[in-house]
C-alpha cells in the first residue's frame, strides 16, 4: 500500500495539482488585497465614507468606537463588513478562474476521434481489418 501511495504522489497530475493549489493561494492574496486596498476604498467614498472592514454589530449590547475595540474587549461582535469584503474577492477570484479556463479551453486542441480500423464480419460478426476483402474466422467473401 506505501509502495502504490508513492506511486500516486509522484505523478505528474500530483504535482501539477500541488503547483496549482501554491498558484492559486497567491493569487488568491492579490485578489484580497485588491479588493480591501483598491476596490473598497473608492466604494466605500462614493456610498459616504464607509469603510466596510469597520462594519460590525456587537452580541453584547455594547457600543464600541471600532472593530479592534471589540476584539480587544473580546467580544462577540458579526463583522458583516468583512464578510462583505471577502464575498466581493470571491466573486472577482472565480470570474479571473472562469476567464483563465476559457481561455485554456479554447487553446486546447480538441480531440480528434481516430477512424475505425476494424469491421465486423456479415456473416460471423467478428472483428476483422476493415481493408479486409476476406473474413479470417469464417472464409465468408461478403464482408
């Protein structure tokens, strides 16, 4: 079992994978960090101001000046404004995802089915060349 499990993890499709999942980390911390640095930024001034990795509501009937305010008191507190942040990196990661396997699928070369090589016999209805004149099993001339 150790033998066939090293087997596995020595394919190229494994490795492939592992490159894809550190790829895709990576990129997954620009798309955060374009969307908390470059995108909410300007949504937030257009919409008065509003800085969405501050929005939160406190569980404990407290009011608090900030979200570090509340993380300091240790209180249970729904940050919905990250919540909010992190859906919009989502959606931007898995549009540039869909752009990327459209774009490798149209690159790809399509899958040209081979021409049969065989034929079945008229008579016998075993396999047999298909430039056969004569069946090998049963002798037949009608192929």
């Amino acid at each position: 079992m150790l033998e066939e499990f090293k087997k596995f993890l020595i394919k190229g499709n494994m490795v492939d994978m592992a490159v894809g999942f550190i790829f895709g980390a990576a990129f997954a911390t620009v798309v955060k960090s374009l969307v908390n640095n470059v995108i909410m930024p300007p949504v937030g001034k257009l919409l008065g101001n509003v800085d969405f990795s501050q929005l939160f509501i406190p569980l404990d009937g407290k009011e608090y000046a900030s979200l570090e305010a509340v993380e300091k008191a240790g209180a249970p507190a729904i940050k919905y404004g990250i919540f909010i942040n992190d859906v919009i990196s989502f959606v931007i990661l898995g549009f540039v995802v869909f752009m990327f396997i459209k774009a490798y699928n149209k690159m790809k070369e399509p899958e040209v089915e081979a021409a049969p090589t065989t034929k079945k016999c008229g008579e016998c209805a075993m396999e047999i060349p298909i430039e056969a004149k004569k069946c090998g099993y049963c002798g037949s001339v009608e192929v």
